[in-house]
C-alpha cells in the first residue's frame, strides 16, 4: 500500500511516491517461498573471499563474542545510570539472532557495541578473535529509519559508503549488484521521496551490504512498515541471508519476527539490561505462522517476557 490506499501498479506511481513494485513474488498457496532459506541452523560460512568493501565478499566468519559487558550513561546528577549489566552472549558466524525485551533493557545499547559504536564501560566485545573498538566496514548497520540523503538518487545512496571510504572505482560495479539483490535494479536513478517506507528500507540494506560486511546488524529496520510490507520485507532479509551467507543479528519487539527470522532468540531483563535466557528456532524453513508448535514458541516467549526484568520494589512512588 502506498500513500494512504491501494497498491501501485507495477512500475507506477501512487499519490507521487512509488509503490513496492520492486517485492519478490508472493508465497504459493501452500505457504512455500522458495527463495528462503530451507535449514534450521546459521547459513553456511562463505568461502575464503577477499577483504571487506573490495570487490568481492568479505574475508572471514562473522563470529561475535560478548563477555561481561556493561554500559552506563552518565546522568545530569553526577550519577551513572546502568543500561547492560554482565552480558555474555556467543553469535555463530552465519547465524541469524534475534534480541527481544521490554523497551529500555538495552538491545539497542548492545547492538551499537558491536557496532563500534558506543564502547562497552567494562567487559570485552570480539569480532573472530579481535576486539572491536570502533565502526568498521566489516560490520553493517541499518537502522528503523533509513536515512538515505535526499539530494542523491538511490544508485547514489547505495555509493555513498564505497565513495567515503575512497573504494568507488573498485567497487562501483557492486552498486548495480546490490540494487538488483534487494529488488531495486530499475530505481537507481529514483530519489528518495519517490519511494515507499518499504523500498527506501531495501536501498538502506543494499547501502549496509554493498561493503561487504560479515556482520549486519538490524536495530528495527521494519518497525516502522506496515503489516503487509513488513512480512514481504521479512522474506527479502532471509533471501539475502541465504544469497550473502553473513551473520544477523536483529532488534525487534516483535515476537513473531524474531520466531520467523531467526536461528535463536535472546530475551533480555529490563534495564539494566542482562541476558534472561537464549531460546533456540528448532523448526526447518519456510516456516508458517499458524503452526502449533510456532504459536507454541511464542507463547512461551511471551511468558517469559511478562516475568522478564521484573522489579521487586517499585522504582519510584507517586
């Protein structure tokens, strides 16, 4: 839908903005997407490959290890407020994790460590056996918004980290790769406002992707779509999964997403934020939705999420 009602027209335009006429075909009536990954473990690691935002696929396996980490933010009162506390949590290269907990236990927080961008007060953060102390073109990052700069069209937005890190004339044929991955082949000379809540979200991903990361790193990139959008965007992040054999590791309140999605699911306290339990997918994909043993899994999460970071003593009194 784009727009306030109706679905465009393939190649057309709706109230001035183009509709997702870049999705994938739909399921089949038995539910099936053959285009989504069929095993129930991480994607298999890719093969040597060259270094990260070169013209081929980065080198490496996209392991994540978190040890004790802990992270407070100062407090206008001199104080320093605790949002993790004691995490530990191991990431296989290739696997797909989701983090899920109540607003404020820090997922967001945790994603911007390894992202490199925050450092951990105390404890260690690794990416294959090094420690991360800073942003780097081996881990990709696409927020809920997509920020694309309006004054570039999209083949320009997907450019853009490839022209900032002086590897253009290297890589510039990547460009075109990655908006045909992501559905956008024929919109590289769109602008931003052109496009739908969806579609911008694809020229974000194809923005993270095109250096080749081992890494990406989702902080709610499809909370902001509609219900529709947002199961179509599911299905694409699975498919590049698949295509680019790369670690995942997303944020989400939604607790279907992360059944869907993901090879394991973390379910994290209220702040500060620590690990409550990690609950392995068992179930192969494609998966269905109406299953039960997938309404099962997600009733037990949303147990667990009503007894999660619970607090013994109110945190203030009116």
């Amino acid at each position: 839908m784009v727009n306030g009602g109706g679905a465009a027209e393939p190649g057309g335009v709706r109230n001035g903005t183009l509709g997702e006429t870049a999705a994938r075909p739909r399921a089949g009536g038995d539910g099936s997407r053959p285009w989504a990954s069929t095993g129930t473990g991480p994607a298999a690691p890719r093969s040597a490959q060259p270094e990260a935002g070169a013209s081929g696929p980065s080198s490496g396996a996209g392991a994540i290890e978190i040890r004790d980490a802990c992270k407070s933010f100062p407090h206008p009162d001199g104080t320093l407020v605790p949002a993790l506390a004691q995490v530990d949590l191991s990431v296989g290269a290739g696997e797909y994790v989701a983090l899920i907990g109540p607003s404020g236990c820090g997922k967001s927080t945790l994603l911007r460590l390894v992202a490199g961008l925050e450092r951990a007060t105390s404890g260690r953060i690794s990416l294959d056996g090094r420690p991360i102390e800073g942003p780097g073109a081996e881990r990709g990052l696409v927020f809920q918004n997509p920020y694309l700069f309006p004054w570039l069209d999209i083949r320009g937005n997907v450019a853009f980290g490839l022209r900032a890190r002086g590897r253009y004339a290297e890589g510039k044929d990547l460009v075109d790769r990655y908006l045909e991955l992501v559905g956008l082949g024929r919109f590289g000379k769109v602008y931003p406002h052109h496009l739908s809540g969806g579609m911008a979200q694809r020229a974000a991903l194809a923005r993270a992707l095109i250096n080749r990361p081992l890494v990406l790193l989702l902080d709610e990139p499809l909370g902001a779509l509609d219900a529709f959008t947002r199961m179509n965007m599911q299905d694409e992040i699975l498919r590049i999964r698949e295509e680019e054999r790369i670690t995942m590791v997303m944020v989400t309140h939604d607790v279907d997403e992360a059944i869907y999605l993901s090879d394991r699911i973390v379910v994290m306290t209220a702040g500060p934020g620590r690990v409550e339990t990690v609950i392995p997918v068992p179930f192969p994909r494609p998966r269905a939705r109406n299953t039960p043993d997938f309404l099962g899994l997600r009733g037990r999460i949303l147990e667990i999420l009503n007894f999660a970071g619970r607090l013994e003593e109110p945190a203030y009194q009116i």
